[in-house]
C-alpha cells in the first residue's frame, strides 16, 4: 500500500512537469504609457503594436508606407480612443491636438512596429485635480499595460491587464487605503500558493489559540518585508523569492506527512521565517501593479489590512468547512495527510518550474 501511495505521487508529480505550462505567480512584463497633467494640459504619450488594429492596412511593401498610416489617422485615432478612456471626475477633456508616428521596437528576438499616439487634452483648472479614472479595453491591447500618471511631484503606476482594467489614480488618503485593501484581499484571495501554505498549516491543528498564534506570526513577518521591499529598503529578484515561496510549501507539507510537530513557540518561529519571503513575494507583485509616491504608509497599510482580512476569510471558510465533515471521522481524521501529500507534490513542482530557466530539461 505504501509502494502504490508512492508510485501515485510520482506519477502525479512527473505529469505536472511533463504537461503543465510553465507560469510563475506574480511576474510578467508590460508595455507601457504616461499621462502628464500640467497646469494648463494633460499629455498622453502611449505605444501600441501596429498588428493590435483592427482594419489597418500595414501592408510593408516599401510603396507609400507613412502616406497609408496618415490616410488611416482618424480609424487609429477612434480605435484608441475607444480602447484608452481617461476621466478627470465628471470631465474627459477637450482634444486639443492627436499626433501618431510609426516607430520601430525591438528586442531579443524580434522587432514590432508601434504606433505611437500623442493625444493633448484640455481641462478646466478645477479638473486638472481631480482623481485620474483610467479604464482600458484590454482584450484590444492585446498586453499588460503599465500605465504612469505624473501631476507636478505626485505620480503613481498602475498595470493594467485582462483582469484589472480599471484604476483610479491620484486619490486622497482614504481612496489610496481602500484602494489598496482590495487589491491585498484580491490578492491573496486568487493567490493560490500563499492559500495552500496557510491550508496545510492550519488544518493539522484547529485549536483557536494555535490558529491565532500562526496567523498572527504569518502576519507580522510577510506585513515587515512588504512594508521594507515596498519602500525600498530591501531589493531582492523576485525569480529567487518565488521558488523559496514554494519550497516553504514543500517543507510544511513534509512536516505534516512525517508527522513532526513542534511546540507552539518553535512552530511560530517557523511560520514568522517562511512568511518573510511570502512577505518578498506580496512586494514583488504589486511592484507590478500599482504603486504610488503620496501615501507610501496608507498604501502600504491598506494592501496588509487587504491580505489579513483574505486570510481570516480563507480561514473562516476553511473551519466551516472542517465542522461540516465532523460527521465523517474517516475523512476528518484523513484529510490533513491528503492535503500535505497534495502540498508536496504541487509545492514540488512549483519549486521547478519557478527555477525553470536554470533547468534545461522542462519543456517551455
């Protein structure tokens, strides 16, 4: 019986690195655009892939090239204005003038042409102050967008993607708090490595106080190196914090299968370490997403408030559903080694496939 167990999780686990897409939780790359609000005007500078029109002829026959572009101005023009939506509270702002230009971008392994659109917009003076609403058609771009918005010494970034494709910039204090409440619960709530680490690490136990103590030095520890990665005060490559991240899975879920468990105090400190890096981990993503220079401390509240109130949820769903199976001692009784096995073998082939471009072996 303990030979088959074994044959399943390797056979398990090999499939996982045999037929499984390589994809990393929190890294990947976007274009990028910049809206400058001065006193009298807001600038828009963005480029777009010339493939992402639709209907454009981008035929590169040599023959009249810029005269086609300039002939299809205006059907660029209202494909990006109907894509890139910008609002200043009740105003959108009169275009003053919209330029394109064709340029050529280039990396490793290809070049792409780009249309580069320059949109000058007019707004009123008490509109130039008002929170920035941004909202992209992002199955159109076609990529994740990083998007920067500058108004005098305030600025902030926000990625925008398929799945967030909206973002109010420049807010008060109390916007930037919810704002970053939401993404932290989002988060961790569709983070699934950070909610299989807290599955396998509570559910051997459900002593209340234990749960409290764990949560509690989980909390702390990722709350300490977000707050320091966030400001700046630790820089650590985000390609070495995500294999450890899956690696503390692995060692939590190899405690549980060989039945080692410390005391409390020992099991705390263990937790308090391992949530250091889940902590690197947070920092790593939003750096990716959003970030902003006049609230450094409210963001970085908000965005811990947001995490510990997804895993009080996740916990809160967790004992329901631990209560709604006592009836089933079997299962109840079983189910912390099923959920360690499954840790393992996932954790382990989390582990590979985040060192991937060092193992020449897996399939890209």
């Amino acid at each position: 019986m303990k030979l088959f167990r074994y044959f399943l999780v390797a056979s398990v686990f090999w499939s996982l690195c045999l037929f499984t897409c390589v994809t990393h939780a929190h890294l990947n790359s976007a274009g990028y655009a910049s809206v400058n609000i001065l006193p009298d005007k807001a600038v828009i500078l963005i480029s777009v892939p010339l493939q992402t029109f639709k209907g454009i002829d981008v035929a590169l026959d040599g023959v009249g090239f810029p005269e086609k572009i300039d002939a299809q101005k205006k059907e660029i023009i209202r494909q990006l204005d109907t894509a890139i939506r910008l609002s200043w509270g009740a105003e959108q702002g009169e275009v003053i003038d919209d330029q394109i230009a064709v340029t050529m971008s280039s990396d490793s392994q290809h070049q792409t042409l780009q249309i580069e659109w320059l949109r000058y917009l007019k707004l009123s003076s008490s509109g130039l102050l008002q929170p920035v609403l941004l909202k992209v058609n992002a199955a159109w771009l076609g990529e994740d967008y990083l998007f920067h918005i500058q108004r005098g010494d305030d600025a902030e970034f926000a990625k925008m993607s398929a799945i967030y494709t909206e973002h109010l910039f420049l807010k008060n204090s109390w916007g930037t708090l919810y704002a970053f409440l939401q993404e932290g619960l989002f988060h961790i709530l569709t983070g699934f490595d950070h909610l299989l680490f807290l599955c396998v690490l509570l559910i051997v136990n459900t002593s209340m106080r234990r749960w409290l103590w764990v949560l509690s030095s989980f909390t702390l520890a990722h709350g300490l190196t977000y707050a320091l990665a966030s400001q700046g005060f630790i820089q650590l490559n985000a390609t070495l914090i995500e294999p450890i991240i899956a690696f503390t899975i692995m060692l939590t879920a190899f405690l549980q299968i060989r039945n080692i468990h410390p005391k409390l105090w020992q099991e705390c400190v263990v937790v308090f370490s391992f949530g250091l890096f889940h902590g690197l981990g947070f920092a790593s993503s939003m750096s990716s997403i959003s970030a902003e220079t006049r609230f450094l401390i409210v963001s970085v509240l908000g965005f811990n408030l947001g995490i510990e109130l997804g895993q009080l949820l996740f916990a809160l769903a967790l004992l329901i559903l631990l209560w709604s199976l006592k009836k089933s001692s079997m299962l109840l009784d079983n189910m912390p080694d099923w959920v360690a096995w499954f840790s393992l073998i996932l954790g382990s082939f989390w582990v590979l496939e985040r060192i991937h471009p060092w193992i020449s072996w897996l399939p890209t």
